[in-house]
C-alpha cells in the first residue's frame, strides 16, 4: 500500500485534491507491478523544493520522498511530475534496477535524457496519465456518494 504524506506547502497549494484517493489510485499501480510475498507499506512523503527540478530520492530506504518543483501549477502537470517521479519509486522499490553510469547519468542534459530509466518514466508517464486522473476521478466521486447513502437513518424510518 502507498499512502501520500504531502507537506503543508503543497496541501496549501492543491487544496482540491483528496490525498487520501490518491494514495489508493497509486496503491492500485503499486500493488500491480510489486508482486512480494510480504506486501509492504509504504508511505512517500511528496515536498515542495525550490527550483524547476522535481526528482525521487533513489535507494533512500525507508524514508521515501518525492520532491516537486515550485513551479508546477496546475493539477495535470502536478500529475504528470507525480507518475513520473512514482515509476522512479517503482523502479527502485519494485523492480530492484541500481542506479548506474550505464543505465542514469545526469552529466549531461543530453545523456539524462536517454538514460534507459529515464526513457522508462517518460513513457510510463504517457501511458498512465489518462486512467490515473480518470481512476482519481471515479474515486472520488463514489466517496461523496458513499458518505451521502451511508447517513445514519436510525431514528427518522
């Protein structure tokens, strides 16, 4: 299970979204791919840095973090930074690949760019973007239909 832990700045930022749907949204491609025995819990704690870099901190154990850039606005981008950085976690807790010069090098925006796990994030990006916010939607929509059926009706029947 993937639960989201955002700061206060970024909570303050994207008032409109329910964290906690979200983190089910992601549990859902979490729990897809990670195919242990003993499932594991993670909670990934998503910070606002200074800058226009947003990056996922690899092999950092057990204190997971995404960091997002200041300058992400709008709720699509926000998605977008969040699946890529996400598959960047799936990469590292999931499918176990270590972070080398042959498969990640930054020392070149040229050579990032075609760094196989970068490849990987941007495609992964593409592909899931639409059923993510479209599965987000949904989830969000059944929780305000749940909590309207499920009003306690006791006294008034």
């Amino acid at each position: 299970m993937v639960i989201f832990k955002p700061d206060k700045k970024l909570k303050k930022r994207f008032k409109q979204l329910d964290w906690q749907s979200l983190s089910c949204v992601y549990s859902l491609l979490f729990d897809s791919v990670y195919k242990a025995q003993k499932k594991r819990n993670y909670i990934i704690r998503l910070i606002i840095t200074t800058g226009t870099d947003s990056y996922y901190v690899f092999q950092s154990g057990k204190n997971v973090r995404i960091n997002i850039s200041e300058v992400i606005f709008n709720e699509i981008t926000f998605h977008r930074t969040l699946l890529h950085e996400f598959r960047h976690f799936l990469q590292d807790k999931a499918f176990k690949i270590p972070i080398t010069k042959s498969n990640y090098d930054e020392t070149t925006y040229k050579t990032y760019m075609r760094s196989p796990i970068e490849i990987d994030a941007r495609a992964y990006e593409k592909l899931t973007l639409y059923k993510v916010t479209r599965a987000y939607n949904r989830m969000v929509k059944l929780k305000k239909i749940f909590s309207k059926i499920s009003i306690y009706k006791g006294n008034t029947l």
